[in-house]
C-alpha cells in the first residue's frame, strides 16, 4: 500500500535512497497530480468537515529530503533557476483543461488542477495544494502548500492562501466551493471557509484574531483542538474593535479584527458573479 511505503520511508531514512525509492516518491507524486491523494479531505464527523491526512505530508517533504538542488533555468544567465530535483514545475498540455496565461506564473509538480482552473499572470501554486473545477486563481496571488481549494473559486489578485507542512497533524487553509477571496486578503493558519463565503477586500483571518459575527450576534475562535471556521455563506470584511481598558482605551486605539456584516444573497450574487467571458 502507498501510504505505508511512504511511511516507512519517511519514518527510516536510509544511508542513499535508491531507483525503487524514487520510484516510490514518482508514484506519489502522480497521485497527487490526479488528486487522489489529499493533504486533507472531506469528513462529515470533524466538526470542521475535514481531516488531515498526515502521511501525505510525509510524503511531500521527503520529496524535500531526497531531491538535490539542480539547474532549472530555461536561460542560466538571464533567467536563472534553482530548485530540488524532485520538485519541476507541472507538466501541463492543451489538453489538461486548465488555462496558464502567460506571463510568468509557476505551479510545482504534486498540484491537482481541475478543469477549467484559470491561472492569470503571475502567481504560484506550491506543491500539495489541490484546486477544484472552475476556479480562477487570479494575478499575484499565492496559493500555499497543501492548501485546498473548492470548484468555482476565485481568489483575487494579490490575495493569499496559507500553506502549511510541518507539523504532519497540522490541516492546511481549507476553501470549499464557491468561495470569493477578495483582492489583497489573506487566509493563514489552518483556517476553514465554508462554501459560498465572500472574504471582502483586504480581510485577513488567521488562529489569533476572532471574527465577529454582526447578524447572529456570536463571536467565531480557533481554539487548540479545532480551527477557525467561517460559516457558510458568510460576508466577511476588514472592521476594527475599540480597546477598551488601559492606554489603549485612553489614546483611542483600536485593533483589527474581521466582522461578518450579512450572510449571502440574490444581491451579492450579481455583484460578484465570474463573467464566463473570462473563462
């Protein structure tokens, strides 16, 4: 079994690692290409809805440990790369599905990319990140390792998706379907966006800052156990809360934290629909 090879692997490295051994990592790396081998996946039991499944991280860092450092540039002395041997860019062809405009995007090979993804110029896409159907990963933006991302997607231009490896139990950011991330936002530190939320321009949610929820009057946290989980259908923004006790109360500071202010409707809909022209 796969998982148990890459385990084994991983947890007892060997003196050299040989043509079975690669091999072995070739193999893993083409099931996270078809997407049948996930950092992290659906379970309707987790009060998050997803679990991690760490032996694939294993597996996405020992292609670390066991790739040396190579040449990969197209023109060393113009436009030099430098990267693990185990570790080139996606191969991709017409009929893969997925439009790369050009301009100087880059997506590592372990990426799932589903059909009609749409990658404008530049961005990245780091190994382990999963990309559903349709999505549109606009310019400048990042999308970490094992970071996972629904169908029908868009995350705007300069936004980021945090990634994350270490440690294997750790769950990435999770973005399920029909998720907008606005431009300039960021989502870091295991957080999970439920289905058909709106993250308005320039939010940031992360484990340390709670999200206030302004229409059902409670007040969303990750706590040690589980991470922060943005209802679906939510409309987040970037607000502010008033310090209220010390100097802070006496200057007048306030502090940043994410607010939902609605929960999706037919207006929202209009207002940030993808045209199909674009894709």
């Amino acid at each position: 079994m796969l998982q148990n090879k890459i385990e084994a692997l991983f947890d007892e490295k060997p003196g050299s690692y040989t043509e079975e051994h690669f091999r072995l990592f070739q193999n893993f790396k083409n099931e996270l290409n078809a997407g049948t081998a996930r950092a992290a996946e659906p379970d309707a039991a987790s009060k998050s809805g997803w679990r991690v499944n760490g032996w694939v991280k294993k597996g996405i860092l020992l292609g670390f440990r066991m790739g040396t450092v190579v040449d990969m540039s197209l023109d060393t002395s113009r436009l030099p790369f430098f990267d693990k041997a185990t570790y080139p860019v996606k191969r991709l062809d017409a009929n893969s599905g997925v439009r790369v405009v050009p301009g100087g995007s880059s997506i590592r090979d372990g990426v799932f990319l589903g059909k009609g993804v749409t990658c404008m110029p530049p961005m990245y896409i780091n190994v382990g990140a999963y990309v559903g159907d349709g999505t549109m990963v606009d310019s400048h933006a990042l999308v970490g390792s094992c970071a996972q991302i629904g169908a029908r997607c868009h995350i705007s231009a300069a936004s980021q998706i945090g990634g994350v490896l270490e440690p294997v139990g750790a769950l990435p950011v999770i973005i399920e379907e029909d998720v907008l991330i606005g431009g300039n936002c960021g989502v870091y530190e295991g957080t999970v966006v439920k289905r058909r939320a709106v993250l308005g321009t320039g939010t940031i949610i992360n484990r340390s800052t709670p999200v206030y929820d302004l229409v059902r009057e409670l007040i969303y946290t990750a706590t040690d156990d589980e991470p922060l989980v943005i209802p679906e259908d939510a409309v987040v923004v970037a607000g502010s809360r008033a310090v209220t006790r010390g100097k802070g109360k006496e200057w007048g500071i306030s502090l940043y934290t994410p607010i939902i202010v609605k929960y999706r409707d037919s207006k929202t809909d209009a207002k940030i629909q993808l045209e199909d022209l674009l894709r």
